[in-house]
C-alpha cells in the first residue's frame, strides 16, 4: 500500500474537484471549460505526489501549459530543471471516456497529434493511461470516479479513497518524472524520432494558422510563400489550403535545419540555432530557425518545439556522420516521410535509390557523354546536369564526385577545385518537397 499521506492529497484533490464542480454546474456538460477549470486540480497532485516520491528537493517542475493561450497543446508538462518538458499529460472532463475509438471531433484530433509524442499521459481526472507515442502501456485508477461526483458525501469519498491501492498511479507518475531523451543507434531511427516530433510541430501551427497566426509566423510564412509556393499547384500540392501547406513545409523546414546545424556544428541547440548553420546555407534555412529567437514562436511551438528540440539535441553526430561515399543525411528521407506523411511519400514517388545504382547512372552519363556526344563528359563547360527530381541531392553530388575523380586522375588534385567551381555553375536540380530540399541546400555547397 502507497504511503498514506498520498492517501490524504488524493483525498483533498477529490474534495477541491467534487466543489468545484458543485460551485459550477453551468459547465458540467462543457469539457473544455470543465477541464480548464480542473487542471489546476491535477496540477496540485501531481506535484504532491512528486514531493512524496522525490522528497522536498525534486527537481521535476510540473508546468501548466493549460494556463498559455493557443490551441494544440497538452495541459501538463513535466520538466526536471535546465531541461526541456519530455513528458506530458492531456486532460479530458470526468465523464469523457479515454478510450480512443470513442473520441470525437476536437478530443479525437487533439488524441491523433498527441500520438507524436514520445511519452503522455491521457487522463480523465479519476483514471490516466500512459502512452508511448500511440502504444497504449501502463493505466492506473487516481480515485474512484464517484469520487469526484458532487453528489457523492465527503465522508463516502475519503472511505473510497482510503480502501484503494494508489501505488500504479504513483508509477506512473515517477514513469513521467523520469522520461529521457530518444534513444536514437541508426539514422533510421533518427529519421522517425524527427518526423515525429515533425508531425506534433506541424499540428500546432496549423491550429495557430488556422485561430489567426501571430505576426512573427505571419512573417516566416510569407517567406514560404514567395520561396517555395509561388505557384504551389504546379507542384502537386493543394494551394486551396495555404495553412496546410504552410504548416507542413514549416514542421519539415524546421526540423531538417535544427538537424543540419546539429550535424554541422556538433553542439547542444538552443533558441539561436541558426548560428549554427553552415555558412552557405539557404535563406528559408536561417529564416525559419531564426524565428525560434522569438519567445512568441517559441510560446506557441509549445511542447513541440521542445520535443523537438530534445530529438535533435539527443542525435549522436557520429550516428549522422559521413562514412566513405555515404551520407546518412540524403538516405534517410524515405525513413522520414514514411512517419510524417506516407501519403505524400507514395504520391510523389519518394524512395532511396541504392549508392551503387547512382554512381553506375552518373559514370553511365559520363561515359555517353564522352564516347558518344563527343564532349569531355560532365567536365565539359558546354554539358548542363539537370535533375527534376533532385531530392536531397544525391545525384547531384554524385556528379560532383564522379567529377573530382576525373580531374584528379587526369589533371592532378590542384585542378579538383577549380573544376568543381566550374561545375557548379553548370548543376541545376529541381525538388518539390521542402524536407530534402532544404537538405540538398545545405548539402551541396559542402
């Protein structure tokens, strides 16, 4: 049996609830209001029951998301100190069931963008279940549902509470207190742990965009507009919903560029993440990160940005790091888009085309282009390399690559820079997805 003086915050936590609800019953049938006046209800025992488990001096600070304006957030966050929320809990009234085909309308989309999340908990105020991600694990009973019924006699609650057994509730507690970052071996995993928290940002800001965007997004969007959806429906995307494709583009843009500054420079990211980029870096790169020097976007990103943050910060760079021909960073998009948007992935042809099929292509091209076009293949300064379907570059780099080895071989390695430079200004690749768009950007002046 849990401590008793668990047994006696459970019991003021039920009676504060039970005369809350009596004091109010104009918002017994209303669960946003019935939650948002209950949360700080759950605040208070969640914090009790981390004093019990952790003593006075516990370091995980429960942070009352509830209390921000804005939709698309989870009602509690846990945090321990120094570090961002990796742990959170979404409230729904007492008399709304937990159980996932049971949601419906803004309770059933809230459950499908918390699904991103690594660890939650979705709690009723009486029961919580804990999730990780959208693999339903440990569920526990807080008090008796009746408990928490004004109707029900403080003397009947504190008998109900007393007789139960609170120490799977407590567990689940220490389980949410304890989270840790991703653990990420493989560039695969890598890629679902970003489209994940990918998913969460992109959810967020549609809701913000779609509740009237504050100024600092409005500004990063109209960046994206003029760069990147200018003319959106020749790309294949629905221009009918400038949120939706703004929101997308934004979650992908800001993911990829918090990666790459992680990859380039090695260290832990904070809001000035854009520093951190590499010189050369294109434009919506830096103008998206730096957003994130805005405490607005920073407040409205929520638990987003910091799972999304925690994710990038928690990627070993040498998991990442270039081995021999290969780099991890252009094969792993696939990985990406199959979590953030498999309908996209299979709509616009996104698969990974195997290292020894594009360097064959590439040497193929070369090889043509010199037997029998009569140039001097892809150093020639009359042969243009055009890729409509760039992705992250790989052909592109390739070429490059292919290039060097000739003009080294031929030349002698002080002419691999000078060529290079030559054909840059003769490489042209076209990609219609922002994700590895941003990727070959930064990939291909390095």
């Amino acid at each position: 049996m849990a401590d008793t003086s668990l047994h006696d915050a459970l019991i003021a936590y039920a009676d504060a609830i039970r005369k809350d609800r009596a004091a109010n019953p104009g918002i017994a049938g209303d669960g946003t209001g019935l939650e948002l006046l209950l949360a700080p209800r759950f605040q208070r025992l969640l914090e009790d029951a981390l004093r019990l488990r952790f003593g006075d001096g516990a370091t995980v600070r429960v942070l009352p998301e509830y209390r921000k304006p804005g939709v698309g957030r989870p009602d509690i966050a846990l945090a321990r100190a120094a570090q961002p929320a990796r742990s959170f809990v979404e409230l729904k009234a007492p008399d709304k069931s937990l159980r996932p085909t049971q949601l419906r309308g803004h309770d059933k989309a809230q459950f499908e963008r918390f699904k991103a999340l690594p660890l939650w908990g979705f709690c009723n105020f009486h029961t919580i279940h804990l999730y990780r991600r959208d693999a339903r694990g440990e569920e526990a009973t807080i008090v008796a549902a009746s408990a928490l019924d004004p109707e029900t006699p403080a003397a009947t609650a504190e008998r109900l509470i007393r007789r139960s057994d609170p120490t799977s509730f407590l567990t689940i507690v220490e389980m949410l207190a304890l989270a840790t970052p991703p653990r990420m071996r493989t560039a695969k995993d890598v890629a679902e742990a970003l489209a994940h928290a990918a998913r969460l940002v992109r959810g967020i800001t549609l809701d913000a965009c779609r509740e009237g965007a504050p100024e600092a997004l409005d500004a990063v969007r109209a960046e994206f507009r003029d760069t990147l959806f200018a003319h959106a429906e020749a790309g294949g995307y629905d221009a009918t919903d400038e949120n939706a494709l703004f929101a997308n583009a934004f979650a992908q843009t800001l993911a990829f560029g918090l990666l790459l500054a992680r990859d380039a420079s090695g260290k832990d990211l904070d809001q000035q993440a854009y520093r951190l980029l590499p010189e050369g870096s294109y434009p919506l790169l830096r103008a998206t990160l730096r957003a994130l020097t805005q405490d607005e976007i920073i407040d409205l990103l929520g638990a987003g940005f910091d799972v999304m943050l925690d994710t990038v910060n928690a990627v070993d760079p040498a998991v990442l790091a270039k081995r021999a021909d290969y780099d991890p960073i252009l094969y792993f998009y696939e990985d990406f888009l199959e979590t953030f948007d498999p309908v996209a992935r299979r709509r616009h042809g996104v698969y990974f085309t195997p290292v020894p099929v594009v360097r064959f292509m590439v040497a193929a091209t070369d090889r043509a282009l010199r037997e029998h076009l009569g140039t001097n293949g892809l150093l020639d300064r009359d042969v243009l390399v055009l890729d409509p379907a760039c992705g992250t570059g790989t052909f592109l780099l390739a070429a490059a690559s292919a290039a060097a080895e000739r003009a080294a071989r031929e030349m002698g390695e002080g002419a691999v820079a000078g060529e290079l430079t030559k054909l840059a200004e003769r490489l042209h690749g076209f990609e219609l997805l922002v994700g590895p768009y941003t990727v070959a950007h930064t990939r291909l002046p390095r």
